[in-house]
C-alpha cells in the first residue's frame, strides 16, 4: 500500500467526524465527497449563423489534493443533427459552426482517482437563421431575394472575396425573383446563382436541413440528422454498418473510409481508435473515402481533431475571426497521415490541408466555415 493511499484512508474518516461533529450544513458537505461535483453549465439560447459555441463545464473532486480527476468527457445526447465537439476531454469544450435549428442536450461526464463517476447535462437552443424568419414573413420571391442577399453580405465571413460578383449579380437575380412564382423556380434560382459565385463554402440548406454544397446535392447532412435523432434515447446505439476499414499496404498504413453519413462518432471513434492500435508499428498513415458525398462539415472537424498532432490554434474564419486551441490527440500516433487520391468534395480537401500542416509542425491553421443560405419560403 502506497503512502498516498494510507493518507487517504486515514484522512477521509477523519474528515468526515470533523464534519459531523459541525452538525449545520456539514451534512449537505458530505455530499460532494461522495462522487465528483460535475456542471456543464447555464443552457443556452442562441440565433444562427453561429460560428462557434463554448460548453462552458466544470468538475471538482473532493477532498482536494487527495483525490484528482482522472477522466472527462463530453457527449451529445439528442438534438437535431450531429455536432462535433471540439476539445471533448476537457472542461471548456467548443461546438463548431453549428448550422442546423433545433434543441441539442449535451452530458458532461467525469471520474476521479477513487472510480467514483458523476454527469451533468446541458441543453443549447439554436434558434432559426434570421434570413430564414425573414423570409417567411415576406409576400414574395423578391423580398425573400433581398433579404437572402443582405444576409449574406452581413454574416459571410468570406464576403470580401466575392462582393464584386455579389454586387453585379444583384440587379439581374432581382428582376427573375420578381418574376418567380414557385418554390421550385425560387431555389433553382438560388442555385444558378450559387454556380456564377463558385464559391464552395456557400450552401443551400432547405427545410428538411439536406445540403447542396456549391449545387452538388449531398443526403448526408438529413441522413445523419434523421439517424441522431431517432437514437437520441440510446447513447450506445451503433450502426449495423462499419464506418471503415484498415490494412497495411507494403508499409503504409490505409484506412478506408465507408459511408458516414448515419455513423455516430462515439462507433466511428472507435473503429478508427482499434484501426490505429492494429497499424501503430508503421509511420505513414493513408486515408481514402469510398463514399465521398458522406463527408460533411462536421465529420472533417471531428477527424481534423482526432488527428492533431500538436496543440494547434484553429482560427476559425468569421466577422471577428474566433479561435481555440485544439488539444494533442491520443490517436495521433503516426509521424505521416494525408488524404489518399484527388476528391471534388470541398470538406475532404480541408481534411488533406490540415493533415499537411500538422505534418509540417505548424501550430496555427485558418479555417472557413461553410455558410448556409436557407431556400424556403
């Protein structure tokens, strides 16, 4: 028995017959010996486009300086699609350029040096894009033009890089909205107008929160929200499909990337955690995605974080270019991962540019969001 563990033993009691003897509040004390104090903090409101959200946490353990915490994690439990959460095992975590409206409920949970576990929940309400609400409120095709267009040219975080293009497409786009009496013909519109812009990181999103990166309809984002929200009860539920699978090709290590679009993170954490353990004894990891189109805003985050080599500052592009300090990841083991083959898919393309950087020891990375532009009346 070590010294530290006969303190422990000895101090606890002892404590505890202080307490008592107290008598008053002390019994309310007792309490927080019994497991760690775990709060995930106030729920929150907020109005989308958001760039980036903090789950503001806290955990204790009791008493202090003879127990520690020895494991945090946060979770999400329900909500209307899924979200990454950066910097997961800590305290102060970050969801990142949520896009979709909707309630969300996230859990806290921690351990401490005695095993003993407690959790906490937290409950973010984002509320409806403001362009979105606008729009609705508007009697035609033309005052919805007006107020999609403001809204991206107050809330774009790129809009320097495209307002010439905005400018000139103003007038012409105005006159067809007029002119526009369906909601087929409206976000047809959107879209022809979307191509001339050729901008990848804006986006369509409808009602039933599918995408259109740039035009090129992606199901994943919808299949994904209907998956998460259908296992929102079960935090454990999987999918009966494998997110990926690994082989060791002439000395590099593959990792072959299957559909995800309604893969939860906690399996997709999992497979990806036993694949890198099965290849740990080579240097140079390569990944390739059979399914594209399945690759979202959100799964790039995930994988961005899971692959961090070094803590890493990850300035998020928007009106006042926020950031966060990405933590060392404990899957990333391998001195080599890039992105195998050439993909037209916007997000994997971010994927294989943050790998290099991490590669190449840099210790800052600027990101760009996607920005959603709603298309219903």
């Amino acid at each position: 028995m070590t010294f530290s563990n006969t303190l422990s033993k000895i101090a606890l009691p002892l404590s505890l017959l202080i307490l008592v003897g107290c008598g008053g509040d002390s019994f309310d004390d007792l309490k927080k010996w019994e497991k760690p104090e775990v709060k995930a903090g106030s729920d929150q409101v907020h109005t989308l486009p958001k760039t980036s959200i903090k789950l503001n946490g806290s955990v204790k353990s009791y008493p202090k300086n003879i127990h520690t915490i020895e494991a945090i994690k946060w979770t999400q439990l329900s909500g209307p699609a899924q979200l990454t959460i950066l910097n997961d095992s800590e305290e102060v975590a970050t969801l990142a350029n949520p896009t979709t409206a909707g309630t969300y409920e996230f859990q806290l949970y921690a351990r401490d040096s005695r095993d003993k576990t407690n959790t906490d929940k937290v409950k973010i309400v984002l509320r409806e894009d403001v362009a979105a609400s606008t729009a609705r409120r508007t009697s035609g095709f033309g005052d919805d033009f007006q107020a999609t267009w403001e809204h991206v040219a107050n809330n774009y975080s790129g809009y320097e890089d495209i307002e010439p293009q905005w400018n000139e497409l103003y007038q012409p786009y105005l006159v067809e909205a007029e002119n526009t009496h369906s909601e087929q013909e409206w976000q047809s519109l959107l879209e022809a107008m979307l191509i001339e812009v050729n901008d990848p990181k804006l986006m369509l999103q409808t009602t039933d929160h599918s995408l259109t990166p740039n035009q090129t309809h992606t199901q994943g984002q919808a299949q994904m929200t209907t998956a998460y929200s259908a296992n929102a009860t079960s935090a454990s539920t999987t999918s009966s499909l494998n997110a990926l699978s690994w082989q060791d090709d002439n000395g590099v290590g593959v990792i072959m990337f299957n559909d995800l679009s309604t893969i939860r993170n906690e399996q997709l954490r999992g497979e990806l955690e036993s694949a890198i353990q099965g290849l740990t004894y080579l240097d140079e990891l390569r990944l390739e995605f059979t399914q594209p189109e399945s690759v979202n805003e959100q799964i790039t985050l995930q994988l961005m974080a899971w692959f961090t080599r070094q803590p890493t500052e990850l300035v998020i592009r928007s009106r006042d270019n926020q950031s966060l300090t990405l933590s060392t990841s404990p899957l990333a083991t391998h001195s080599i991962v890039t992105v195998a083959g050439e993909y037209t898919n916007v997000e994997i393309i971010e994927l294989n540019e943050y790998l290099l950087s991490q590669q190449y020891g840099e210790i800052s990375y600027q990101y760009a969001p996607n920005f959603m532009i709603p298309t219903s009346n």
